[in-house]
C-alpha cells in the first residue's frame, strides 16, 4: 500500500459523494456504501468480541472472520471483484457444525446475554443480518456475488452458535425466552 493512507482528511467526500476503489464516485447514501459500512460495523463488532477472554479456536476462527469481511468489503468497494473465496462458507458450516455439535439441543428461544462475550456475539450477529440485508438490496440492483451473501448468511448463523458456546464457557447458560413473563 505504500503511503495510500499518509493523509487521512482529503475533503473530496465534503460534496456528499465518495470514491470506490475503481475510482469512481458514488453518493455516500448508496446501496453500496449502506452494504460497505453495515460490513465494516460487523467487522469493528468482532474486534470488539476479540478484545474478550475467548477460547483459542473461537479466537482463531473470529480473526480469520475479520480477514474475510475485509476482503467481502473490498468486493463492494470495487464492483465486479470477486475477493472472498468461495471455501469461506464451507469454512463457517464446518465451523457451525463443529460448534453447535458440543451444545444441548435448543427446545426454547433465547434473549441475547449471559455473559459479556456471548451478548457481544449476539451483538455482531445482529449487525451481520443487518450487512446481509444491505447486500441482499444491493443485489437487487446490482451484481453481487453470490459468495458474499451467502458467507454473511452463515456468519450470522455461527455468530449464535457462538454466544451459546461462550456463555458455557464462561460457565453460564444460554438465557431462555420466558413466553408471557411481563404479564
């Protein structure tokens, strides 16, 4: 990258628009750049997850995840480019599958919380539905690949597997939904 990122301010985006990595310019309230950012927040989500006492392998996998959200936000900075592999996916359902195999069987749904770790997966995993929301529009009017959606998809998936695994971890259960409890 050499010196790309010496000058942080360039007011080029003071006009409302900003540059893609193709070099065009497009307005900051863009499909595009709603997906971009929503994937950039996941991202700082599991940097904020990663700053946690987290199993070894739940480290490991997470920062391998930040590397591939990186690379699905390249993607949409360059339109047409295709960065993230494709194995990504197989990696989170080998990942899912290897997770979710260690925990009992849910029979209720579960609130978000525990422990802290667990609540900031539950966290990311929202902001995920929400980054795959944004791609999902933007795909309706532009292409996107297939890899991407589908990645944010299972992330979101093995996001709560996660939160599960981290509050028996952290010795705790999961939450459990308490139908009519307020009433």
């Amino acid at each position: 990258m050499g010196h790309r990122l010496s000058k942080i301010y360039t007011r080029t985006g003071d006009a409302g628009t900003t540059g893609l990595g193709d070099g065009s310019r497009v307005p900051k309230d863009s499909l595009r750049i709603a997906a971009l950012g929503d994937i950039d927040e996941l991202n700082s989500c599991i940097g904020l997850l990663l700053c946690e006492d987290l199993p070894d392998d739940i480290r490991a996998l997470l920062t391998g995840i930040q590397h591939d959200l990186f690379d699905l936000g390249g993607e949409m900075s360059i339109p047409g480019m295709h960065l993230l592999a494709v194995t990504g996916v197989e990696r989170l359902e080998q990942a899912i599958d290897a997770h979710n195999g260690t925990l009992q069987p849910l029979k209720e749904f579960i609130l978000p919380g525990g422990s802290r770790a667990a609540a900031l997966a539950h966290l990311a995993r929202t902001v995920c539905r929400r980054a795959e929301r944004a791609v999902v529009a933007l795909a309706a009017q532009e292409k996107v690949s297939d890899a991407g959606r589908q990645f944010l998809n299972r992330l979101s998936d093995l996001l709560f597997v996660l939160g599960r695994v981290l509050n028996r971890a952290a010795g705790r259960g999961d939450v459990l939904w308490e139908k009519n409890r307020g009433r």
